[in-house]
C-alpha cells in the first residue's frame, strides 16, 4: 500500500495540492458570504454622506434599502448554514443518543 502511493504520489500529489486550494477558496468566499461588517461599514458611510449633505434623501433611501436587503440576505445564509450544520450533527434516529450518568464515590 505505501509502495502504491509513493508510485502514485507525481499524479496524486498536484492533484491533492489542487484540492487543498479550491477548498481554501471555498472556504474564504464562503466567509465573505456571511460577513456582514462591509454591509455595516456601507451603512455608516451613507448616514454620513446625507448629514454632510452629499447625497439627497431620495437617493439615501434607495441606497439603505439595498444595503438593508444585502443584511437580510447574509442572516438568512447564515441561518442556513446554522441549521445544516445541526442537521448533520444531530444522531439520526436509529443511532439513538447515549447518556452517562456518573456517580460520586460518596455516594456508592
């Protein structure tokens, strides 16, 4: 078996480092999905461009009712992976759960 993956290991070896970096990328662009602090900063910076007067309050509107909707989103994805996430580790129901109890020495 470890003389089959040291034979393998030009071909398998890209390939795992390909893997290995596809996942990182999942991985980060899956962060910036449920990171909602850019959204947030958007927010302050177009409550300040209206109290400085550089934008109406018909486009500040328009514009807070995007970014609200962005905020919406980024909740819901994350609920979604909340919920998966419990799915997948919650017992099955013929696994069955298991409980232990311990008892103190003072009592035995």
């Amino acid at each position: 078996m470890i003389l089959f993956k040291l034979l393998a290991l030009p071909i398998t070896g890209p390939a795992a480092g390909i893997r290995y970096c596809l996942d990182k990328v999942v991985e980060y662009a899956e962060q910036q999905l449920t990171d909602d602090e850019p959204v947030r900063q958007e927010l302050l910076e177009l409550h300040l461009q209206l109290e400085e007067g550089q934008i109406g309050e018909q486009e500040f509107t328009e514009r807070e009712a995007g970014l609200f909707a962005r905020l919406r989103e980024i909740r819901e994805y994350r609920k979604e992976l909340a919920q998966e996430g419990i799915e997948t580790s919650a017992p099955t129901e013929t696994e069955g759960r298991t409980f232990v109890i311990e008892i103190p020495e003072e009592l035995e």
